[in-house]
C-alpha cells in the first residue's frame, strides 16, 4: 500500500480529486429534480472541508509519524489537495446560488452567522488557489509562505460555518471532522513550543 501511494501520478491523483465534483456536476446537469441544487449544496461543501482538513493535517501527521510515507505523500501534494478543496468550494458556492435563484435572497442571508463565514473562507480561498503555481511560488518567495497561512483562518471560518449551519446544536459533524485536525495542531503547538527541551551541559 504504502509503495502504491508513493507512485501515485499526479494525473491518477487529479483524477481521483475530481471524480466527485464530475458525478455531481453531471447530476446536477441531466437531474429533473427542481430541488437537486439545494441537494448538493451540502455533499459539495462538506468535501471540500474533508479536502481541506486533510491537507492541513499533512505536516503535523508527517512530524507525529517520522517515516511513514502515507504523511509525506500528503505533504507533497498539498497544493492538489488544496486546489481541488477550492473547487468544491466553488462547486459548493454555485450550487447555493443557483438553488436561491434570488439576489435578493442572497443578500438578505449575508447577516446569518453561518452564512458570512462561509462567503469569507471563500474570498480566502481565492488568492491561495490562484497562486498554487510553481510559478507564484518562484515568484513570491516568502510571502507565498505568508499567504498560504490564511488557509488557518480558512479553516477555522469553514468550521463555524458548518458548525452554525444547524444553529449549534447539530454541531457534532463538523466537530468529528475538525477534531482530528484540532488535536494535531495542538500536538504541533506543543512539539514546537512547549515539550521539555534537553538543558545544555
């Protein structure tokens, strides 16, 4: 298993990230549901959430489990990972769209708690999938580095805005979901700064 996620190609990886957005795009398209966009609104946002809180477990994965490839594959393919987690976002925003069918409608459920956290991981989500190229990384230098980590306040939106969605009470699913990665970046916080150091002789 592990020398197979090691050769992955990354058209075998592309492939496999998109296979979901194509069957519900495809759905969305030949379905003569009147409510099939409503339908999807929820799956697509709730893969790109998956999508995103697997890639931001890569790096404390790879630090906890020092030699497994299954975390150091995650890490090379971070930028794919996080380019198709943009996709379902926007899948996932289209979708909404199209089932208010309103402007009016959308603006006037701008106000709601989980509705303005989403609009906002989404405008974050932008620049950081535009400039996923090799080429503004070249280009950037180390304020690409400063710009990918708005991908944490990304996540921390994304995670109120499911948690809000069901009025806090229906909160369990996301927590499951975020809780993994919460308790990862603790135990990243806690290598860094707070586990006992050797004192020099």
């Amino acid at each position: 298993m592990q020398r197979f996620v090691a050769a992955t190609s990354p058209y075998l990886t592309w492939a496999l990230l998109a296979s979901l957005g194509i069957m519900m795009t495809f759905t969305a398209l030949t379905s003569d549901d009147p409510r099939i966009f409503h339908q999807l609104v929820h799956p697509s946002g709730e893969t790109s959430a998956r999508l995103l809180i697997v890639l931001m477990m890569a790096t404390p994965l790879a630090m906890l489990l020092k030699g497994w490839r299954g975390p150091q594959w995650l890490k090379r393919n971070r930028r794919y990972l996080g380019v198709a987690s943009f996709g379902y976002a926007l899948l996932h925003t289209v979708f909404y769209l199209l089932d208010k069918a309103s402007l009016t409608t959308v603006v006037d459920e701008l106000p709601r708690l989980y509705i303005w956290t989403g609009w906002i991981a989404f405008i974050i989500f932008v620049p950081l999938a535009l400039t996923s190229m090799d080429y503004f990384v070249r280009k950037m230098g180390k304020w690409w580095k400063w710009l990918q980590r708005w991908t944490y306040a990304a996540a921390v939106l994304t995670l109120v805005h499911w948690a809000a969605l069901h009025e806090w009470s229906g909160a369990a699913p996301a927590l499951v979901h975020f809780g993994p990665l919460i308790a990862l970046e603790a135990y990243r916080v806690w290598y860094w700064y707070l586990r006992p150091r050797p004192v020099a002789a």
